[in-house]
C-alpha cells in the first residue's frame, strides 16, 4: 500500500497542472485604515480570486499602514517585498512619473460613482492599467475611497472666499497644489498618517478628504465642519508586482484579473451606497455637513487647472473623451 500511494503520489506530481497543487497565499497591504473603504475593496477582491480558484489562492489583506504607506507599498511592489497593494491614485504619477493617472483626479469632470465605475471599466481604463507594465507592475483594477469633500477646524466653509488662506493638507502632486491654489488655500504637502495631528494641534486648517477617511481615521475629532463639493474621487490601483503575477500557473493569474476586473463595478456601488450612511454617522458625532452656496464657481476657478494638464499624458484626454462621450 505504501508503494502504491508513492507512485500515486508521484503521477500527481509530474501531471499537468501539479503545480497548482499546493495552495498560494499572497499578500497585500493598504495604506488605510481597517474599516475604511479600501479594506472592503481588497476583501472583496480576495473573496472573489478564492471563489475562482476553488479556495486554492488565498490573499491575506494587511491595512493600517501595517506594509507601509503608499509609497512604501509601491516600493515593496516593485522590489519584490511584497506580492500586492491597493495604492491611492496620487502616488503613481508622484512615485512611478506616471501622469496618466492624474486623469483620474482632473475636477468635476465624473458626475457619479457610476460613471467612474463604467469608465474605468472600459478599454481607456485597461489601458491605463497596462501602462504600468513598463514599472514592472502588474495594473489588476480599481477600488473606491469616495468622492472628495472639504473638512475644516475652525469654521465652515459655505463659499469659495472661505478657501482663501486656509492651510490645507494635500498630497504634494503638482495636480493637487495647482487645484488648491486656484481656489485660495495654502497647500501644505503631508503624509496621510499624520493629518490626524496636525489637525488636533492646528498645523493645518483644513483637509480635503472622503467621508470615509474622515470617519474611519477619527478625523471628526479634530474638525468639526465637513463642505460636501464632490471636488474629485479617490480611487486606489489594485496591482501585483510583474515577476510575482508572471510566476503563477495561468489559471491563477487568470482568476486574478477577472476578479480584478469584476470588483470594479461591485466595489463602486458600495462606496456610492455608504456615502450617505457615512455622512450620517459623522453627523452622530458632532460634525455640521454643509454644501458649498457657490460652487460653480469653485469649478470655473479650477477649470484653468483642468485644460492645463490635458496634454501632459495622451492617456489623459483618452480618459476626459471616455467620460464625455458616456454622458
């Protein structure tokens, strides 16, 4: 009996696809909190590669910063350290000199999560993807932070002359610093992991954000006025490190992409149904939601920020025709 299970065992193991017989465990990191959005993301993501592969792909997800923050993770990625991430937009063209994924954050040019979601759904959103390939990175998908507000310490802002002075916490992209100059703040450059104190010691005024950071990093605690302007989204890239996905067997790599790709549409009706949740939540403790009296000319102040970057990437007027072409 021995010797039969030995040849058994054998066979198996010179069959075709025997190296799928041991299970695959991968892992990804975040940079945000447990319960934001991005969790549910990668989640979802991870369910849905076990369902495709039978149970035998298992991807443990690690938020809090535990693998870095977003530049670390890219770093990781592209080192080898680690297998996958979920990496806020504004990183890659700040890390990678990527700058077609500054059209992603362009304002007030996507209307909807919807729109977002069938958009980086298609053919340009695939596209920008595959462009990625020349970092040695592996584009899987999208996932959703939500849409972007204002949240301030001291005051509320209801009108585009509340911007003016207001030292404001940005990603430190030329993008984002030229958008928020045109409207009046004081950009201030600063890592994600340290908005919560400088806004508790006033280092900072204001921070442009989504609802769900604001809630998941407890920022409510510090700043009290949230202005509902929807300025831009925030989506994360979903990807592998290239060496790491070609070295799976093509089935698994298979299953990985479909899930990266169904997760996109399932992952953006989430975040548009939580927006108002969230929103009541940070009502329930303390904050004073406000909508913005003059908006339009919020818009109109950043629109020359807007044209100026159409020819930065051809990938970038790709992206702006998809959206206005699907309107």
């Amino acid at each position: 009996m021995n010797i039969r299970s030995g040849l058994l065992a054998a066979l198996v193991l010179l069959a075709p696809g025997a190296a799928f017989a041991q299970d695959v465990t991968l892992k990804f990191g975040h940079a945000a909190a447990s319960s934001h959005l991005f969790q549910n993301g990668l989640v979802m993501f991870a369910d849905k590669v076990a369902e495709k592969t039978g149970g035998k792909v298992k991807i443990e997800v690690f938020g809090d910063r535990q693998l870095g923050d977003d530049k670390q993770l890219l770093e990781g990625i592209q080192l080898g350290t680690i297998d996958g991430a979920l990496v806020s937009v504004p990183t890659i063209p700040l890390t990678l000199n990527a700058p077609a994924f500054d059209a992603l954050q362009l304002p007030f040019l996507v209307p909807s999560y919807d729109k977002m979601a069938e958009v980086l759904s298609s053919d340009v959103g695939q596209q920008m993807l595959d462009s990625l390939g020349t970092t040695g990175i592996k584009g899987l998908g999208y996932i959703e932070a939500g849409q972007r507000h204002f949240l301030s310490r001291t005051k509320a802002v209801k009108s585009v002359a509340d911007f003016a002075g207001l030292k404001t916490r940005i990603v430190p992209t030329p993008l984002h610093k030229a958008i928020w100059e045109a409207v009046g703040t004081n950009p201030i450059g600063m890592a994600y992991g340290e908005i919560f104190s400088a806004l508790e010691t006033g280092t900072i005024d204001a921070v442009e954000i989504n609802l769900s950071s604001a809630y998941a990093e407890s920022f409510y605690e510090a700043a009290k006025n949230a202005t509902l302007t929807g300025h831009y989204f925030w989506p994360g890239v979903l990807m592998m490190g290239g060496p790491k996905f070609d070295s799976l067997p093509d089935d698994v790599k298979t299953a990985i992409v479909a899930a990266g790709h169904e997760v996109i549409a399932e992952h953006y009706a989430l975040a548009r149904d939580q927006e108002a949740e969230i929103a009541r939540k940070l009502e329930e403790k303390g904050v004073t939601i406000s909508k913005l009296d003059d908006l339009e000319e919020m818009q109109a102040r950043m629109k020359p920020v807007f044209d100026s970057w159409l020819a930065k990437d051809p990938l970038i007027q790709s992206f702006v025709d998809a959206v206005r072409q699907s309107n």
